[in-house]
C-alpha cells in the first residue's frame, strides 16, 4: 500500500512524522523518491520528543525537514484532575466532527488549540518550520483510512475501526469514509468489558457517563445512521492488537504497528492536499 501511497504523494522534500501518542515516540524521515522500507525511522524518548527528533536527524546526518507532521494526546496536569480532562476532551471531539463533519481531509491542521497536541505543535514550528498536526486517535483513523479496502467498504456499511495501543483503547465509527462517532478507554480495560462496551456503541446507546464512571474518556453515539447497519466490520490495530484476535481483520498499514499513526499521518497530508 505505502509504495503506492509515497507516489501519490510526490513529496516536495524530507518530510518528518512524529507519533507522540504511546510509550515511546516513533519518528520517521520521508524521503521523496525513497521507497519507504528505506525511510530512517527511530523510537525515541516520550518525555523530550522533539528534542530527540532533532537529535535523530543529527546524529544520523539526516537532512532538514521542509514540512512536520505530528500526533499526540499526552495530557499535562494531576491525575486529580483527570476526570475534568477526559469530559473536556470529549467535548472537544463532539466539537470537532461537528466542524470538520467527520472528514479526514481536515484532521491536519496547523493549530489545534485545547487539544493535548497543541503546545508540540506549536513547538514544533519553532524547531523545525512548517508544521501540521493532529490527536493521535485522528492519526489512528488516518492509519486505518489509507486501507482500500476499508474506504471501500464504509460506502456500503458502517465499520469499526479499533486502536489497541499501550495506553489506550479506542473504537472510531466510520461511514462513507467519515468519522461519526469513537470510544475512548484505557489499556487496563479487559478485553470482555471492551468487547461488551463495543456491543453497546453498536446498539448506539452506550452513555458516555459509564464509560467515564470506569475510568474512560468516554464515547460519542447516539446519533448513528440505520444504513450502517451497526459498524460491524471491523479493522483492528495497533501494538496491542493481537489480544483482539477473532474479533475483526489483525493489520498493520504500514507493516510495523509502532509507525502506523505516522504514516497514517502521511495520508492525511495527502487527503489534504488533493483536496
């Protein structure tokens, strides 16, 4: 797929992908008119991202990126005030597919004001110049849209799209290529109560209260359309996504699931440009 997608893209120069989302950053380099199994690619720090981004390049003689793209949702704060944080931060993805309508095309942004990402981003373009970026479950969703098959098949039916990552779980509903609705919850969840939360979303009547009542984020539904026939393909991925096995497709869209929300950022850039 990314061999196909790095044509597409026709990249202007070097162009670094940052993924501070999970529990180590992974960075890639990508080079125009390199096939991406020979893009430098590293796992770095989580705590000092950028700066360990800039010291990959160096140290690896590595060439200046003209354009960054970025994911994220590390909180900054006390765990105190925790819940407050995961009720704004559903608040914030209410607004935002109220505003983009659900399109990928406009997950990459170049600010994302309220959102765990932002301060990077705004760093980011201090350090390395042009800069776009977005939350790491919209870089998830991004990751899973790249798939023709999947885009394929969310014009006849809703699908499930499913980050198991290290430190969260999140389920995206997804219609006609357009993202309608998502759950958030974290890593420690069983894999019966995920499943059993998952069933609900389904139904469309999950609340978001029990969802953050168990130590969630929470979840958007209530709102999904009959035609999508209740999401039940289902692509899961992510570092976490063989303790899933038997419950939809196992993939990884790049072929190494620590760099998926990378190069699902990649996508985006390019959704966003041919539009």
């Amino acid at each position: 797929m990314l061999s196909t997608m790095t044509a597409e893209f026709a990249l202007s120069g070097p162009t670094l992908l940052i993924d501070n989302g999970s529990r180590l950053t992974a960075a890639v380099l990508a080079l125009p008119e390199t096939d991406f199994s020979c893009w430098p690619r590293a796992e770095l720090s989580p705590d000092s991202p950028l700066e360990a981004s800039r010291h990959f390049l160096k140290e690896s003689a590595l060439p200046r990126p003209e354009l960054t793209l970025i994911c994220g949702m590390r909180a900054a704060g006390s765990e105190a005030d925790g819940k407050q944080r995961r009720a704004e931060r559903i608040l914030r993805w209410k607004n935002f597919l109220h505003e983009t309508e659900g399109r990928p095309k406009d997950f990459l942004q170049n600010r994302l004001r309220g959102w765990e990402v932002d301060p990077l981003l705004t760093q980011a373009g201090e350090i390395f110049g042009p800069c776009l970026g977005t939350d790491s479950g919209m870089a998830a969703v991004l990751a899973a849209m790249s798939l023709d098959p999947l885009r394929e098949r969310s014009w006849n039916e809703g699908v499930t799209v499913v980050w198991a990552g290290d430190r969260h779980m999140q389920a995206f509903m997804i219609y006609q290529e357009r993202l309608l609705g998502l759950y958030e919850q974290h890593s420690d969840i069983s894999r019966e109560d995920f499943l059993k939360d998952l069933e609900e979303m389904r139904l469309n009547w999950l609340p978001d209260e029990q969802v953050r009542a168990a130590g969630g984020h929470g979840c958007i539904c209530g709102d999904f359309p009959a035609e999508a026939e209740g999401f039940r393909p289902t692509w899961i991925l992510g570092p976490r996504r063989e303790e899933l096995k038997g419950c939809g497709r196992i993939v990884s869209p790049c072929g190494n699931d620590r760099f998926d929300r990378a190069f699902g950022l990649l996508f985006g850039l390019s959704l966003r440009n041919s539009a």
